[in-house]
C-alpha cells in the first residue's frame, strides 16, 4: 500500500525547517538557501556564483544533510575527463568483459566545484545527465536516481585558467544565484561560531539535522507543479521575453525554455508562499536569477559597464503588468 503524502501545510513547514537547519552552518546568504529550494522544487539545477570563501560549497553541502539526500562532490579541473564525472567502462579480467562503473553523477545531490575549470568536453559529459536525467554508455541508457540536482559552482572574478560555459549548457540551469559577502553584522556571527568551535566539516556537530527526505521532496515538487497560471500571467511571462530580444544592448535574448523555466520557478516560489496560483509579484521576483545568465549582450553594451541584471530591472519596470 503507498504511503499517503504529507499534507501540504506540512511540507511547506518541513521546507521553513530546512532554511532554518542550513542556517546553523551557513550566514548571511538566506537568498541563495531560498533559491536552492526552488530549484529543488522545480526540479532544476543552480549555477553559484561567488568570490573564494562565501560559503558555496558549505550551503549545498548543508541542504543535502538537511534534506537526506546522498550527495557528491567533483573537483573540475583541466585534466578531469568526461569519464571521470559520468563513469566508464572497465575491463574484468574474471568475466572477460567490460563493465560500467557509475562515476559520482549517480546521486541526488551533486556538486559541480568551478565547473568552469574543466574543458567544454568534460563540461558537456554533464549535459545529457542534466536535460535528460539519465547517462548513455555503450547504446545503453541508465537512469540517474530522483531527484538529481546539479549545483555548479563559479569564481566570476578569476578567469585564468577557466573555459566559458558552452550557451547551451549555460540554458540547462534553472537558477544563476550571485552569493555576495555577508554583511558586517552577518560576517560578526560567522567569526562568533568559529570562536565557539564551530567545524565547517562536521555538520552534525553543528546540529545540522534532516528534516524531510527524498519522498517527501518528491510530494512537494507535485504540489509544486500543480500551481495554477491564468492566461495574463503567461502572456506577461512571454511578453518579458519578448522585450528581452528587443532590447538594444541584447545580442541574444531569452529562449522558450528560459519563459518556461520562469513558469516552473514562479510556480515553486508562489506555493512556498502559500498560494495556488501564481502573481505577476512571484514572476517578477523571480525574473532576474532565472535569466541572467540566459542574456548576452552587445559587445557595445559591455564596453559601456551595462549588466544583464540592470537591463533586466528595467524591463521589469517597461513592460505592463497584468491586472
């Protein structure tokens, strides 16, 4: 007999419970912990941006001991082959034959640490696993396990040694979340837990505990999904696009899958908040982490200090919101 899902009120006060537990290792970065969860919800992937040292690989590691989800860890660097993310096949000499072993891209949660350090083979060896949700090898197509989340990690600021993500796997993550440094009171409290013995590598120690498991992951993704959308809210969505590609200092503007990565992403902020249906208030808010990096602008517009956010910001302001 299938276990009955939670009720959705209680989903939603498991997830505030998640915030709260990544928040006993992590702080000052309450937004991209939000964003992690959306993604999580909408069954996307995050690409973390940051400087060394503001806790990127510390937040996904503490979501995963949050949310009870088997999660690994690869170091891209310019030597890594794709085999060495997605596995290879490896000759046994008792049977005589070739067997695959499963490289870390078989899990839930899996950290992709400065993706961009890797060459654009290693880099697309994510690809199918991403899009997809399986691996093929050798004709055979084997399935990753639910849910599988990739987040990504990215120094914008050191660029030797570094290789641009190719557009189309740039596309395939849902959410791009710019991690700054904490604010003055927020980098107090860290150095306050550090002086109290706090250790970023054993969690539990923290008091980092899993409050919601894969199961119930699953049920709140549905709930998710299940978010209604009247027919102004998607032709505001389309119509923000639209501008997108209209925009003088734009070269390349959103995609289709970026209006519909907006739609999954504004659906699992509007339930997180408690609503049925989304508002142009959760397409707006969601509008900036879903499409900076889907937006490439005029080499003219870059000479002239302009950024993707700004022009985003504005077109926010410029397009007419549905009453």
């Amino acid at each position: 007999m299938t276990a009955q899902a939670p009720p959705v009120d209680a989903l939603r006060e498991s997830l505030a419970r998640v915030r709260s537990e990544v928040g006993k290792a992590v702080v000052g970065q309450e937004g991209a912990v939000t964003g992690l969860i959306i993604a999580l919800l909408a069954r996307g992937h995050v690409l973390l941006e940051g400087v060394p040292g503001v806790a990127k690989t510390l937040l996904v590691r503490s979501l995963s001991h949050a949310l009870s989800l088997d999660t690994k860890r690869v170091q891209f660097t310019p030597d890594l082959m794709p085999g060495d993310v997605t596995g290879s096949l490896v000759y046994d000499a008792a049977s005589g034959e070739f067997e695959f072993r499963r490289g870390p891209v078989f899990t839930n949660l899996l950290l992709a640490d400065e993706i961009n350090r890797t060459p654009p083979k290693t880099q697309s060896a994510l690809l199918e696993a991403m899009e997809e949700r399986q691996v093929s090898v050798d004709g055979v197509s084997l399935l990753l396990p639910e849910p599988f989340i990739v987040a990504a990690t990215m120094n914008p600021i050191e660029y030797e040694g570094t290789y641009t993500l190719p557009e189309a796997q740039l596309d395939r993550f849902l959410l791009n979340l710019v991690l700054d440094v904490p604010e003055r009171e927020s980098e107090i409290e860290v150095l306050r837990r550090h002086a109290a013995g706090f250790n970023p590598r054993d969690l539990a120690g923290a008091g980092v505990q899993a409050v919601l498991g894969a199961a119930d992951l699953h049920a709140a993704q549905a709930a998710a999904a299940s978010v209604g959308a009247s027919a102004d809210v998607l032709a505001y969505v389309v119509d923000l696009a639209r501008a997108t590609r209209q925009s003088p200092s734009v070269k390349l503007g959103v995609s289709p899958r970026g209006t519909t990565a907006l739609l999954a992403a504004a659906k699992a902020w509007a339930w997180l908040s408690g609503y049925d249906a989304i508002t142009p208030d959760h397409v707006q808010a969601m509008v900036v982490p879903v499409w900076r990096h889907r937006i490439q602008l005029r080499p003219e517009a870059e000479l002239e200090g302009v950024s993707v956010d700004t022009i985003l910001r504005s077109i926010l302001q410029q397009v007419q919101v549905p009453l």
